[in-house]
C-alpha cells in the first residue's frame, strides 16, 4: 500500500497537536465564560462563552479531519484523502454560521428584559480570553502556514474573529457597568454584535474552503516557483500550460512540458521525469506531477483538420 512521504506524516502529526491545544484551550474559557457569565448576570460574557464552546466543536471537526486526511492513498482514492482536512474547513464554517445566527437571536430576546446589572467580576473572563486567543490565533496561522492545512487555517481565522468578538463584549459590558441606567441593553447588544461577527466568519471559512474544493488555482507566486524549478532542468525549454489543484496539505500539479523536436521518445522521458522528481524535491508542499511533452516551437492544433479524401482518377 503506498504511503506518504516522512514530511507529510509530520505535517499531519503537528495539524492534530495544535487542533488538539485548540480544543483544551477553547474548552476552558467556554466553561468560565458561561459559568461567570451566567453568575454575574451577563449576556454578552454568556454569548462570548457559546462561541468559545462552539470553538471546541470547530477544533474537533479539524482533528478528526486532519486524522482522516492522513490514511496514504489506496486503490480507490489515488490521490489520497486530503480533501477530508478541506471538508471538516468547510464544516467548520457552517458550524460557525449557525451558532452566530444563535447567539445573536437569543441576546436580542433579552434586550426588554428586566434584570439587575451585571456584576464587575465578569470582566476577567473576557481579559483572559482576548489574550489567550491573541496567542492561539498566532500559534494556528503559524502552523496553518506552515503545514499547508486549510483547516487550522480556518480556526486560526475563528480565533481572531474571537479576539474581536471579546473586545465588542467587553467594551459592552463596561458601558453597562459604568452607567446601568443608561446602557443596561449594551450588554445585550453586545450579544448581538458578537453573533454577527461570527456569522460573517463562517460565511467567509465557507467561501474559502467551497474554492478549494471547486480546484481553484493557486496564487500567481505559488505557480511561477513550479515552472520555476520545471524549466531549471536541463532540456525543459518552456512550459506551455501549468496547472494545481490542492487536495489537503498538499498540490497536485499537471504541467505540459515543451523540448526540442528532435529528441527521441527515451530522450523526453527523461527530461519529464527530472522535471517530476525535481519540482517533489525542492518543493515539499507539491504531492506528485504530471508531466505530458510537447515539441518546442511546434503549434499544436485541435481537433486536427479533417484528412481530405483520396483523388478519384476517371476511368476511361
């Protein structure tokens, strides 16, 4: 059965070590917020609390999409099973849209509810959890980056979104707290808000990882560093078309390769396969290569011209 390279098998190692950091992390802030939340009589504090437990349900999806997406390639799926870590990016996303369109309903309920001032201890969660995520968030898009994961991308973005999601909660909170006559409905408000930030994100996860599975191309860099090391090798005199699909951490590339016309057959080959080998090794983020030859400097026609039909001689 073949298997991935050692690269990838450490790249999907580490994915899971940070999605699994993720989830105890995000584990323990929703459980403070919710309980300080709920005992000091604050919605948005509770709304923030929702969305960190919904981070754990995103950091669950990831790991089990990153685990998934390790099984090597088999008969049946020759390109592996990478697309696994794009669909959990995907589900993440969904997830997100929905539990923001929840928290936002239900702060919204409670706008003409009568009920005492939240209580100034409530604030600590909210300050613990803008700076825990700022590191978080770093550590994921690091690693994210740096492994070629859309998934851990996606739930660094979410931690962001976090960061952001804690300061409009914390800055309603305090104007509940510092005139509760006034701004009692800030805190619910501030519920609100926090739901539409996490909407907007998983919305955009959504979009993201919906162009990945739809095969978009690239970056203009990522595909100038292939033809890059394609035409590095001697022989490659151009590229004519080059094409990359990602599926999980890594690029499938299709490359169509032009060398000289009077090169035999053995001769091409050799040329195409040093190609192949050469883009795999100096670009680890690249799965394998397809390479089809084509003389340089020969248009290629299609469909190519109909055959005219044979001269008929008059018989006599």
């Amino acid at each position: 059965m073949p298997r991935y390279p050692a690269i990838v098998t450490s790249r999907h190692r580490t994915g899971r070590r940070v999605a699994l950091l993720g989830m105890l992390v995000s584990g323990c802030l929703a459980a403070a917020k919710i309980i300080i939340g709920l005992m000091a009589n604050s919605t948005s504090v509770f709304a923030d609390g929702i969305e960190s437990a919904a981070d754990v349900v995103a950091s669950g999806i990831v790991l089990f999409g990153i685990t998934l997406a390790a099984k090597p390639p088999d008969e049946n799926h020759p390109y592996g099973h990478g697309r696994f870590e794009t669909l959990t990016g995907l589900g993440v996303g969904m997830i997100l849209a929905v539990m923001g369109a929840a928290i936002s309903f239900r702060s919204l309920m409670k706008v003409d509810e009568v009920r005492p001032a939240p209580a100034l201890y409530a604030i600590w969660p909210l300050l613990v959890s803008i700076a825990t995520k700022t590191i978080l968030s770093a550590v994921k898009s690091h690693y994210g980056r740096k492994i070629h994961s859309e998934a851990l991308r996606a739930d660094a973005a979410n931690d962001s979104v976090d960061i952001l999601s804690g300061s409009v909660a914390l800055v309603a909170l305090g104007m509940t707290l510092y005139d509760p006559s006034r701004f009692l409905a800030a805190d619910h408000y501030g519920g609100f808000l926090v739901g539409l930030i996490v909407i907007f994100l998983g919305l955009r996860v959504v979009r993201d990882t919906s162009m990945q599975l739809m095969d978009t191309m690239p970056d203009e860099e990522t595909m100038r560093r292939i033809r890059e090391v394609a035409q590095s090798v001697p022989g490659a005199l151009a590229i004519e078309k080059c094409f990359a699909r990602k599926t999980g951490f890594q690029y499938h590339v299709d490359l169509h390769l032009e060398v000289a016309p009077e090169l035999s057959v053995r001769e091409s080959h050799e040329i195409a396969t040093e190609v192949r080998v050469r883009i795999k090794e100096q670009l680890d983020w690249v799965a394998d290569v397809l390479v089809h030859v084509e003389p340089y400097g020969v248009e290629t026609v299609w469909p190519p011209a109909p055959a005219s039909p044979p001269s008929q001689k008059t018989a006599r």
